[in-house]
C-alpha cells in the first residue's frame, strides 16, 4: 500500500533502528499518548538488541515513526507488538500499517502467524489499527485481558487488552 505521504514525500523510508535513533525515539514516544514512556537505555536496546523486530520511518533524516516488537520467547510464531508510534502530524496516513508489513516482511520473520499487541479500552486509533490488519490478512482477531488496571498501582492507567490477529497466512 502506498500511502498519501509517500506519493507526496518519497523520502520516507523504513529501515532498522540504530542506536543513533534512540534519543528521537524518546522523544516520539514522550509527546505520543498514551504509550508509556520508558527509559532512554530501554530505547537503545530496542536500537540493538532487538533492531531485527524493530523498525523506524524518517523523513529527511528525522524519524517519523517507531514500531518495537519481539518474538514470543515461547511461541516463535508469535510477534508482540510491544510500542507503535507515528508522528501526531503523519498520522491516518497507512505508516503505522506499513511498519507492520515492514516487519512481517523480513526473511526471519517469514514464519510469523500471529501478531498480538495490548490495547487500551478507549484507544480507538490502535484498535483500528489491529483490526485493519486482521481483515487485510483475512484472519480473526481476538481479545483477552492480559494485565488488569489495578497491576499498575496508579490511578491513570488503563487495563492492557491483548489483542491477537491469526493466523496469518505467508
Ligand atoms: C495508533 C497509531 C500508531 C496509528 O498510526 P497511523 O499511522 O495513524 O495508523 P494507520 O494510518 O496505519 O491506520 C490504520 C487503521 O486504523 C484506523 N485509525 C487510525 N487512526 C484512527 C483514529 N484516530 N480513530 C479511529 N481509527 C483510526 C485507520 O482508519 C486505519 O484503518 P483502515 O485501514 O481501515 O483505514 C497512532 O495513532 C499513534 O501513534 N497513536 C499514539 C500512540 C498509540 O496509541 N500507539 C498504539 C499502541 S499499540
């Protein structure tokens, strides 16, 4: 799919993070409600450690967008997407579709069947976003609570909704 920004903007490009990125991702992640902002260090070992399951867009050498997953330790058909973020000014434009496929498109991942991802109750956007997916691959999408609100011992934070997409079909 070829998005509306990428006929007006050719240069955007989805490639692996490097530890360069890090501080940008930071700083997406920060201004990118409600994601919760983890530390700088945990972002550089998204740059390295699992740069092979993590991708980011940029444009003119700034990233736009950031996607960290990792393959379930225990169920290697499985990738969790742990954070999705694009830029408030670029989105509803397919990036965040795109850095999905990105990433189910690289030869390692090739044996993917299912992507799971949490959600919170009132994130529409993300919800669509995973729903989206399942009816491109054709595929269902169930839904279970993995970490109630009361885990987080804080007032604000909503209950974690996995979301399941599969199988998907290579
Ligand atoms: C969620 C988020 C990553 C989506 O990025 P995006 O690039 O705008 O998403 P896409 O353009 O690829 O849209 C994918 C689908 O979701 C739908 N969608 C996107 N934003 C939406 C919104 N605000 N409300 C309702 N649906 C929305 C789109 O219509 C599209 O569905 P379609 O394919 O049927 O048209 C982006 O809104 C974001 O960064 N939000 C803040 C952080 C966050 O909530 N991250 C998700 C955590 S899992």
């Amino acid at each position: 799919m070829l998005s509306d920004l990428l006929k007006q903007d050719p240069s955007l490009a989805i490639r692996k993070p490097t530890v360069e990125d890090g501080p940008s991702i930071y700083d997406l992640v920060k201004s990118s409600k409600p994601l919760d902002v983890n530390s700088r260090y945990l972002y550089l070992l998204q740059c390295s450690h699992f740069a092979k399951t993590c991708a980011v867009a940029e444009s003119d050498g700034s990233v736009q967008a950031f996607i960290s997953a990792y393959v379930l330790p225990d169920q290697p058909e499985t990738l969790f997407v742990w954070q999705l973020a694009v830029d408030k000014l670029l989105r509803g434009q397919g990036i965040a579709g795109k850095l999905i496929s990105h990433l189910l498109q690289r030869p390692h991942l090739a044996k993917t069947r299912f992507i799971e991802a949490t959600v919170n109750p009132s994130n529409n956007a993300s919800r669509n976003l995973f729903k989206s997916l399942a009816l491109k691959h054709n595929c269902e999408i169930n839904e279970s609570m993995l970490f109630e609100a009361k885990l987080f011992d804080v007032d604000a934070h909503e209950a974690e909704i996995l979301l399941r997409v599969g199988p998907i079909q290579s």
